[in-house]
C-alpha cells in the first residue's frame, strides 16, 4: 500500500502507457502515489501494467484510446473524471515511427499520419484536459519530444516527419506553457536520447546500439527509467516554478 511519495493523492493520464517509454513513467507514478490512467490503443498490454499496479497497492485504470481522436479523448477524461474526480497531471507520450524515408520517397499520406501522431496528438490531448485544468488554476502537463527534435542525427537517416514533429511538440510546449501560466499550470517536455525500449531493441541490433553508445560522452544509452525519473521531477512540487523548458535526457548525446 502506497503510503506516501512525491505525487501522492494526484490523479495522472499516460498515454502510451502500455510499454517502454510509457510504462515505465507510469509505474514510477504509481511508486509515488499517484492514480494513473494508462491510455494505449493496446488495452491488453494497458490492462497489463494497469493490474500489475493496483497489485502494488496504488490505483490505474486501463483506456482504450486513439490519441489523434476528439471524440475518443473526450470520453477518455469522461471516463477520468468519473472514476477520480480531477486530472492533476497529463504526460503525453504516444508517438512512434518504423521506417526512415528520404525526402523523395516520402508519400503524402505517411508524413500526415506520422504528424498526426507524434504532433497533433499532443495538441489535442491537451486540449482536451485544459479546461478542466484551467478551472482548478493547477496541473501538469509533460510532453514526450526526442533528441532529433534537438538536433539532427550525424548519419541523417532520422525519420523526416517524426523528428520534425518532435520539434514541434518542443515549440508547442513553450508557447502552451506561456499560454496556462496564468492558471497555475506548467507545461514542460523531455527530449530522449536512444533508449533501451522494447521496440529499439526490436529494430536495432546489439552492435549498432554499441556504436550508439560509444558516441556518448557518457558511453552509455539511457533507460526508460531515466526519462521516468525526469518526468517524476517535472510533475512533483520540486518543479512547481519551471515551465516552458525542454530537458535533454540523452548521457551528453546531445548538449543544448
């Protein structure tokens, strides 16, 4: 039983919160007493993290939902309000991409929905928690960018509409964050470095992650607990006055 923490008693929202990235920032909500929505087209794998938390002593609740879908994210904090009766904390982390394309095999369709996904996602689910978060004059909202909305890869072989969108969600977390000021809220985003997630792991093998890693001043690559770990910072009181920041998580990838 969760008896106390940095986020005890406050209601949170994750979504992509079925693995990597995701999952590790809501079970280290969670350690910290907070209840956590774990929102992932992937229910079984939400309901998954979602048991193995309330097993621990703290409450989740497992949404199945499209981020890039109004009508979905609407009944999402229906759903959210109705089970806890607030929305103290958002974490935007939904996003992704497969395959890299060059400028000139990049098909319209593919560059819309990679946009859609990692960009606009982001816009409407903050939109979709703002007024609520507006009329209690407090919350949090933290996006998830990456270290090629930074800066470009050396290689150049970086996902065209996905690090673009990462720079937006950058841009968006700045001009969101001046915007909710004024009603106590905070809007900051973390950009990773190549993690050690499930799906990396997939893509890449041992010895390209090797190489990765040895161009890190820190010779190391980071871990999905480390981009938890940052998260927890940006949503505890220890943050309450930074807004409007993007905090690089990368062992020294990138330095800006």
């Amino acid at each position: 039983m969760v008896a106390e923490g940095r986020l005890l008693g406050l209601k949170t929202i994750v979504t992509g919160g079925a693995q990597g990235i995701g999952e590790a920032i809501a079970r280290a909500f969670a350690r910290e007493g907070a209840s956590v929505a774990i929102v992932d087209l992937n229910l079984q794998g939400a309901q998954q993290v979602a048991s193995e938390i309330e097993a621990s002593g703290a409450s989740a609740l497992a949404i199945k939902v499209d981020v890039t879908q109004p009508e979905e994210l609407a009944k999402m904090v229906e759903e959210v309000l109705n089970r806890w009766n607030t929305i103290d904390i958002l974490v935007n982390n939904a996003g992704g991409w497969y395959k890299s394309f060059s400028i000139v095999e990049f098909a319209d369709d593919q560059w819309d929905q990679i946009i859609t996904l990692n960009l606009k996602s982001v816009f409407l689910c903050s939109r979709a928690v703002a007024k609520h978060m507006m009329e209690r004059r407090k919350g949090r909202i933290i996006n998830i960018a990456s270290r090629g909305g930074v800066h470009p890869t050396s290689t150049g072989i970086a996902n065209l509409a996905y690090v673009t969108a990462k720079g937006g969600v950058i841009t968006f977390t700045k001009h969101l964050a001046t915007q909710l000021a004024p009603y106590g809220i905070t809007v900051n985003s973390i950009a990773p470095g190549t993690a050690l997630t499930p799906r990396v792991k997939k893509v890449r093998d041992a010895e390209s992650l090797k190489r990765i890693a040895e161009k890190n001043p820190m010779g190391h690559l980071i871990e999905p607990q480390d981009v938890a770990e940052a998260a927890l910072f940006l949503a505890s009181e220890g943050s309450r006055y930074i807004t409007g920041i993007n905090l690089n998580v990368n062992a020294g990838q990138v330095m800006i």
